[in-house]
C-alpha cells in the first residue's frame, strides 16, 4: 500500500514541482502533542528536551566522541574534582552573555541548579543522584566567585556527575529574567513554559500549542552563531501528513514517519528526500517475573531466552529499524562488550524446561501496552513459546494501567521498553541489575546481591580501568541469569530534505542529545 502511495506522491511532486523552504531556515512537521512545557527545570519529553537543550547551555553538554556519548566542555572551559570525587570547582568561560546580553555569571548556575530541585518535578530526581536535594542546596551549590561554581556531590564516577548537569535539565537560566516574572513564588515557571532566558544557540520565540514552535538564532551564542537564523517546528500529528508535506518539499524534515514509510524511503533510489537512521538511545525487553512460579528457576528464563525468534521481531515487526542488542547496555558506550549468545534453538530450550521440571510447558500471561508494535512482538513471542510447549495468553492495555501492575510487581511476564536519562553505564546498570533501587529488576523480583553490589561500587568507582571491568564483569553475570530477554536497541529515522546538510551529524545521540548547530542548507 504505501510504495502505491509514494509512487503517487511523486508524480504529483513531478507535476506541480517541489516547493522550497527559505535557504535559512528549517522548517519540520512533527507531532508536538507531547510537548508539556519548555523550562529546563521541568521538560522530560525526549523531542521538547531537544528544543530546551537548543536554548539553554549548561556547564557541560552531551558529544559523540569517536562514537561514544561523553560530557564535554560547554559553558565550563574547565573543572577540577576532589580525589574522592566530591568537590567539584567549575571555571566558566570568560566574557559569557545571555541571548539578551545579560552577563552570564555563576551565580545564574547556582540560581538554576537550586530551582530545579526547588521546583521539584521530573528531572530534580537526577540531581537528587548527585546528593544535591532542595534541604542542603545552599551548602552543595554555591559560587566561589563571578566565573567560578563549587558542586559538592556524593562520590561517584566523573562522567555521572558531568552527564547528569548539562542540558536540559542543566541548563542555565537567566536569574534575573526568571525572578522578574515570578508569579506566586514559581520562580519563573509560568512564564518559561513556551519562551526562554537561556545563552543556547537558539531563543524560543513563540510556542503556541497545536499550531507551531519558533526558535531563532542567537547572535549572542558564545560559540557563534549557528548556520540556521530559525527553526520552525511545525504541529502536524498524522505521520502521512508529515510524509507528504516533505515530498512535496514545504518541510524539509518528517519526524514521526512509520516504519512502513521508512522501508519504502529506504527502497527508494534517488528523489529530493533520503532516510535518515541513528542508534536511539532505549531498548525493548521482555522481562519475567522471578517471584512467579516457573519464572523462579532460572533455567526456564534460559529457556525462554532461546525460545525467541529475535531476526523475525526484528525484520518482520521493526522492518530491519533495531540493532540486535541482548545486552542492557547501548552499543558504544563506555563499559560495553558485544554479547548477542542467544539465537533461537527450540530443542535447547525444550531441553531446560524439562531439566527444570516443566517438560509440558506451563500458561502464562504476557501483558504488554496498546501500541501496534508491541501487540506485534507479542505475537512473535507468542508464537515462539507455543514451540516449547508454554501457552501464552496476551493482555493489551493503556500504557498507565499496565505501569502500575508492573510496579506493583503484579505481572508474570511484559514486553516494554527502557528510555536512557543520561549516557553512562550507570543509567543502566542500576535499573536493570541492582533491585535496590526498586526499578526494574525489583519490578520483575530479580534479587540478586551480586549483580546489585557490583552495580552499586562500579557507580562510585572513580578509576576507570576498574570501573569498566566491573561492568564486563557485571554484563557477562547478568546476560545469562537476569530476567530480561533483550530484544533489540531501536533505530530512530527521519525523512529529510537533501537540501539539509548535516542531519546525521545532529540526530547523533538521540534520544539523549540532538544539535541543530550542526545543521545547514544548500
């Protein structure tokens, strides 16, 4: 149906001819339905993050380095730490201004740090991570002087405490701006919902809801102006709306296209537009509950982890956008080792059902959310269990709903996914190996000491020769004997005008970062 559709659209495009949008400018059709609210302080949404982090720096900023996602000099030209990793002096740039000329000085990082954990919504939890609450703020976030701020943190690695401070979250408002526009003592929040007083390399012009999102250059940015002079996010919620209106050339970038759209972009030779791909940074699981009858064996896990097709979920449901991925870390970061040991082997796993006392299978309930892909790899595995003798129902429901039974430990088995709230092994290791922290391997009732301790000390190990074999260590215990069956890392993809000129380079690192100066146009 959809090679029908784009064939179509390109006789029209051939017909009427391709629009062009302004050669400074780019202008994208997006659904920006998740888009809540555009203060550093309180975005959480992934594509909203990206415009935030467009307008605000921080001290650090997030940077593919030779592939790897690393905290890198931004506001900060350069920091010190104590030897025990919890006094941390950061010497600001000299001569730094806001997008209003502002002087930008450490008294505004010191104002912004304490306002997201006095404002307190989604992202004050991160710093919390660090040590830092909303109680001793003033004694572990202070100014030494005009270009020098003093973090005092829980020891832990470097590059946790350098990710989890640059943007959104870490970005740096404008004190003066925010406290002049304070209703009710929200510290600007209302009025930094849809505009900015940052010193990123865009401002927030307009946001109205529905409709669209402006961001223009900033003359003022420290790096330099960027190539774009504006950035246009239009509202446009149907993904063959979005398709269209980039054939047709009035945008130069569809952001939500489906996978559909994108296998036919990616058949397609030549034309105005190309498919765009980058490892996200997620992945999706199946994950069983250890505190359930079979589930306690840790041969029926084995078991049901070579029972699954993972080429089929992958070629058939994601049409070839994942990567094969069976560890809980994302390809490239630090720490990772390649460890793919399962492939489907229906006797090998028939075998451990019957050493483990279930040579007739047993039922089981598979709850996972309403979305056509998750109802998709359901069946797969379904399908694939059935061949091992299990008999699986599956139970769809509002994405909510299911959350809650799944942290009320409720389920037996779940397909879901993982978002990364910062790029260390870190952000991963504590989810899915240390129950301790009552996330995801608490959920699925995966008590183990040994995968939790080494998680917990490679967190605060500050060598990093030791602290990557602890994470070798950790990866190679966890694969076989955890509760989780990974089934691939998700690869996002765009429709983008070839016009665009550095698009690839930009989306690098989505979900956790995404760099509109790293655009231009022909």
């Amino acid at each position: 149906m959809w090679k029908k559709v784009l064939l179509v659209v390109l006789a029209l495009a051939a017909v009427i001819g391709f629009a062009k949008t302004p050669k400074d400018t780019l202008v994208i059709a997006a659904n920006t339905e998740i888009f809540i609210t555009l203060d550093p302080a309180v975005c959480y949404e992934t594509f909203a993050a990206a415009v935030v982090t467009s307008a605000y720096s921080g001290l650090t900023k997030i940077e593919p380095v030779n592939g790897v996602l690393t905290p890198v000099p931004d506001l900060a030209e350069s920091w010190e730490v104590s030897e025990d990793g919890t006094t941390w002096t950061f010497h600001l740039r000299k001569g730094l201004v806001f997008a209003n000329g502002d002087p930008l000085t450490a008294e505004d990082v010191v104002f912004s740090f304490q306002r997201v954990l006095a404002i307190n919504k989604s992202p004050a939890w991160l710093f919390n991570e660090l040590g830092l609450t909303k109680e001793n703020m003033n004694e572990t976030i202070f100014a030494k002087d005009a270009n020098t701020v003093v973090l005092k943190t829980k020891p832990l690695a470097r590059n946790i405490v350098l990710s989890i401070i640059a943007p959104p979250w870490g970005g740096v408002v404008n004190k003066k701006v925010a406290m002049a526009n304070q209703v009710n003592n929200d510290l600007g929040e209302a009025y930094l919902t849809d505009k900015s007083a940052g010193a990123g390399p865009f401002i927030i012009v307009e946001w109205k809801r529905k409709e669209q999102v402006i961001l223009q250059s900033n003359p003022k940015y420290w790096a330099g102006e960027p190539p774009l002079k504006r950035v246009i996010i239009k509202d446009v919620p149907e993904e063959t709306t979005q398709f269209l209106l980039v054939q047709k050339g009035d945008v130069d970038i569809a952001w939500n296209i489906t996978t559909e759209q994108a296998a036919q972009l990616r058949e397609t030779k030549g034309g105005n537009i190309r498919l765009v791909t980058t490892p996200e940074q997620s992945n999706e699981y199946v994950a069983m509950n250890v505190g359930w009858g079979p589930f306690k064996d840790e041969r029926v896990r084995l078991a049901i982890k070579y029972a699954i097709d993972y080429d089929a979920i992958i070629n058939s449901v994601m049409r070839g956008f994942a990567i094969l991925n069976q560890n809980f870390m994302p390809i490239g970061y630090f720490g990772y080792i390649e460890l793919n040991p399962f492939k489907r082997d229906v006797e090998k796993a028939k075998k451990l059902l019957a050493e483990a006392g279930y040579p007739n299978g047993f039922e089981v309930e598979i709850i996972t959310s309403t979305t056509e892909i998750r109802r998709n790899e359901a069946i797969v595995v379904q399908a694939n269990l059935a061949d091992i003798g299990i008999k699986a129902s599956i139970v769809q429901m509002p994405s909510s709903e299911m959350y809650a039974k799944y942290r009320q430990q409720g389920h037996q088995m779940i397909i879901a996914g993982w978002g990364i709230d910062y790029p260390d092994p870190d952000a991963l290791a504590k989810p899915f190996a240390n129950y301790r922290v009552k996330q995801l391997a608490w959920r699925n009732m995966w008590y183990d000491d040994y995968a939790a301790d080494i998680a917990e000390k490679a967190g605060v190990e500050l060598n990093n020769q030791k602290r990557e074999q602890m994470y070798k260590e950790l990866q190679e215990y966890w694969i076989t004997r955890s509760a989780f069956a990974m089934l691939y890392q998700p690869v996002g993809f765009w429709a983008v005008s070839n016009d665009v000129v550095g698009f690839e380079r930009a989306v690098e690192g989505y979900t956790l970062t995404f760099d509109f100066t790293k655009i231009s146009k022909k």
